[in-house]
C-alpha cells in the first residue's frame, strides 16, 4: 500500500493468518483524492468504515460501498481499484465481510452475556484474554 506524501495520503493493510484484510485509506489534505488508483490484491472489497459518512458528522460523499479490482498495475501490485477518497477521512475496507460480521455478533452476545452477570466491559475483556 502506497504512502502518497505530496498528496498527504497513506494507505496500509492489516492480515491476519487466514488472509482477511483490513484496508485503511487516510486522508490528511483538505482536498478530496477524485478516482484514486490503489494497488491492491485482486479480488472485492467491501467499505465497512468512512469519517466522511453523515452519521459521523461528514458529508457523505463516499456513496460506493463494494470495490472490485481490475488488472491495473499500480503501487508495486498486479490489480487496483479506484475510489473517492474525501478530503480529511479514514476509510476501512474489508476483503472478508462475513468474518467481521461474525466476529462482531459473536463480540456482541459475549459482552451481553458478562453485562447480565453484572461484568463492566473491561472486566469482560481481561475474563475473555
């Protein structure tokens, strides 16, 4: 993943074993990044997070949500995709939605679990490690 500092941009990937990706897209310029061109492994990738979404007081201009890639070289990677990058915003994006969702529910009904045994989430956590 690029590092873009004349336009003040970077980009990084988390993986972990099983090969799920998060992909983080930041912003820093005032100035939207119109139809960037992202290396990036083939295949699709969902949004699961943007700063510029209007519930988080932003203005809602990222409207795709999945991006498949094409065989467009770019940043050292065989494929890319293009995408819109709002002026001072952090994107996510995810190659595996189905394994955050399941993470995330399964998350969920522990915390609720500990929470009607009178657990503090904290507390839950440290029990969880």
């Amino acid at each position: 993943a690029p590092n873009d500092a004349d336009r003040n941009f970077i980009s990084y990937i988390r993986k972990d074993k099983a090969g799920n990706q998060i992909v983080v897209l930041l912003n820093f310029s005032g100035v939207e990044l119109t139809n960037y061109t992202l290396g990036i492994e083939k295949g699709k990738y969902r949004l699961i997070f943007n700063t510029d979404s209007v519930k988080y007081g932003g203005s809602g201009t990222l409207k795709k949500r999945i991006f498949t890639t094409t065989k467009t070289p770019s940043h050292g990677k065989e494929y890319s995709i293009r995408i819109d990058v709002p002026k001072l915003t952090c994107v996510y994006l995810t190659n595996r939605l189905k394994y955050i969702r399941g993470f995330y529910h399964a998350e969920k009904k522990r915390m609720r679990r500990h929470a009607s045994r009178g657990r503090t989430r904290q507390s839950a956590f440290r029990a969880h490690q």
